[in-house]
C-alpha cells in the first residue's frame, strides 16, 4: 500500500483490529501547531512538525510514571481527548503558596489548585506541614495525589490508590516512620485539602491517564480461561473501545469540536492567554485495488496543549473496516492533489506493488525540557 501525504502535516497508517476481529485500515494526521503571541489569535502550522508516536512515552520510568504521550495509533476514538502537558505559574512570577489553574475550550473548562512542595510529619497527629513558595509548577499525575504503599514487610499488606499509583501523598499504613517525611501531592481538586494519607481524594492533572489505572483498564475487557479458550486471539467480547481514551471522562469533548477559543489561566508566564483552535476535517481518499474509491472526512480526536513549548498538537483519524486484509488498498492519499496528480494517476496501471513505508523520524518525542 502507498500512502501519500498531501499536506504540510505528518501522516502514517496501521492495522487495527475491531473486538470481533474484523482488521482495520486506521490513517492518522498529525499537525503541530504554534502558539500565537497575540491573545485570541487563531493557531498556525508550526514550522517543526512533531512526528507520529510509536509506543507510549512517560515522565518518568515506563509503567510506573505518568504517561507524557501515548502512541498515535489508537484505532478508534468517540470522544476528543483534551490534555495538556505543562507547569503552574506564580502571578508576575513572585513565588506563592498557591495558584488556581483553569483550562477552558469553549463552554467547557477544568480547574484545579496547584501547591507548593509539603511533607507528611506526625507531630500530634498526621499532619502536613506549610507549603513552600514556589514561581514555577510543573503539573502531572505524578504530583498529584496517589501513590502505591510498599514499605510493609508482608506484600499482601502492599497497597496502591488505583486511580493514580504514580501519585504521591497516599499511604496505607500510617506507621510513623513510613509517613515522616513523604511528599504530599502538589494538586488539589478546588476548595478541597488533602490532609489525611488514607483519604480519597481525585488526583488533579490536565495529563493522560495510565492503560492500568482505574477506570481506564476495566474497559480492556476480561483475559481469562474464557477468553484464552473461546476467544484468542480475538479482543474479549466485554472490551469497551472508550479504553483508547486516555483523557479523563471529564476531558472528553464531544465531536466534531469545532472552532473554539481556548484559554489558558495560571499555565504561561505571561498571565492569562488565549488562542483560537483551526477546524477542518482532513480529507482521506482510499483507493482499493479495481478501482473502487472511498473519501472520507477525518475529525479530530486528539488535542495535545503544551504551553512551555508553546505549541498544540492536533490528530485526526480515520479506521476503515477492510474485506480481507491490507493488500486490498492501492492507494492513500492524505489531504487534497491539485488536478495534475489526478490525471498522472489514470496513467498508472493498477494494482501496485505493495510497498512499505519507511518508519524512519516516526520516533518517540523528545522530551521537551
């Protein structure tokens, strides 16, 4: 299969598979955007276009730290996931206790507080010592509360929060010596403080949640002799395709989004900002072998906002049931050819060889620090 990428963006394809086993063509466009200087300015195309994602890149180590990015390769989408990888800033810079972050896209918008380092000590009682000023946050579930609690000799006693184990401020035990010292999360849900490590508390970020987070992986369905004897290889028939999400339910936009004014409140350095979303659908055109085409409109899924980089990355996709398998598309084009290409293309006797892309520059992101 050829793919041709028609515009100024990246683009890349893959197999996927619906939970009945039927393969999917998935075509994936990726745009990166730059952030305007001028507030309520609309976004343009960055001139360094971030390339396509090919496994899941974290803050930390792999599995036991929030996710950064995952791949760009999720089959399907319903929602458009919203996140946003960036830092909490002091106002005019001079370090404060606290700071009220907000994301809003339109009619919809997400607030949080974000404060300074804090331990645990137990001095008359469990308490949590004053924050530290700081100019400058960095925010990810990380820093938010969760945690996994390990130091129990008996591993059956071990205990993780599972809607964030990459967080910090939980334990399970509070024995004296395990709780002196720990760090408390550095986000907090509005008007709600965090000052009891057994409590439950919504972990505050703007970021991707984790495959194996709560609820996140009970939509992956059930692996077990059930499955293994009636259903392998196929996905189990309790899979849940919102398992591709990685946003919070509460960061999930209906589609299409449309163009919207977003703005950004305690995340940049300059104070409050603003900038307008573009909105197009990507035209996909699929040329099956015998000449049979299918044009398709992709809408965008996936926003990625990254304030200290000053960019927004943009995904759109397409996932095409195939009859068969990959052999049966000839063709991909991305994007729109001006009427030369057309007609160059009636010369071109069909089928093709098959012919397989070079995965060259489709890399994992750099972090951006």
């Amino acid at each position: 299969m050829e793919l041709i990428n028609a515009t100024r963006m990246v683009a890349g394809y893959t197999l996927g598979m619906e939970p009945g086993g039927r393969e999917l063509l998935v075509v994936v466009v990726k745009g990166t955007f730059q952030i305007p200087p001028a507030p309520g300015a609309r976004l343009g195309l960055h001139e360094e276009q971030v390339p396509l994602i090919m496994g899941d890149v974290f803050f930390g180590e792999p599995g036991l730290s929030a996710p950064r990015y995952e791949i760009d390769f999720a089959p399907v989408k319903g929602c458009c996931d919203v996140l946003l990888n960036g830092s909490a800033y002091a106002p005019e810079g001079r370090p404060t206790e606290r700071v009220t972050v907000e994301l809003r896209i339109g009619d919809w918008s997400k607030a949080f507080s974000v404060v300074g380092d804090r331990v645990w000590f137990t001095a008359a009682g469990v308490r949590a010592t004053a924050p530290m000023p700081f100019a400058i946050m960095p925010i990810s579930y990380d820093r938010a509360f969760g945690g996994t609690d390990k130091r129990h000799k008996d591993p059956a006693q071990h205990a993780a929060f599972a809607e964030n184990p990459s967080g910090r401020g939980f334990h399970k035990h509070l024995t004296e010596a395990w709780l002196r010292g720990s760090p408390l999360p550095n986000t907090e849900e509005l008007g709600i403080g965090v000052d009891r490590p057994d409590g439950n508390y919504r972990p505050m970020s703007f970021g991707a949640l984790g495959r194996h987070w709560e609820p996140r992986f009970r939509y992956a369905g059930t692996y077990d002799e059930n499955w293994l004897d009636d259903e392998f290889p196929f996905l189990p028939k309790d899979f849940d395709t919102r398992y591709y999400q990685a946003a919070p339910a509460g960061q999930q936009l209906p589609k299409p989004v449309g163009e919207q004014r977003v703005s950004l409140i305690g995340l940049t350095a300059a104070g409050p900002h603003s900038f307008v979303l573009p909105h197009f659908e990507a035209p996909v055109t699929v040329f099956r072998r015998g000449g049979l085409r299918t044009d398709v409109l992709a809408q965008v899924d996936t926003i990625v906002i990254e304030p200290d980089a000053g960019r927004v990355m943009m995904s759109w996709r397409i996932a095409m049931p195939l009859k068969r398998n990959l052999h049966e598309v000839a063709q991909v084009l991305v994007g729109r050819e001006g009427p030369e290409w057309w007609q160059q293309r009636e010369d071109v006797s069909f089928p093709v060889p098959l012919l397989v892309e070079s995965m060259k520059g489709l890399a994992r992101v750099p972090n951006p620090e």
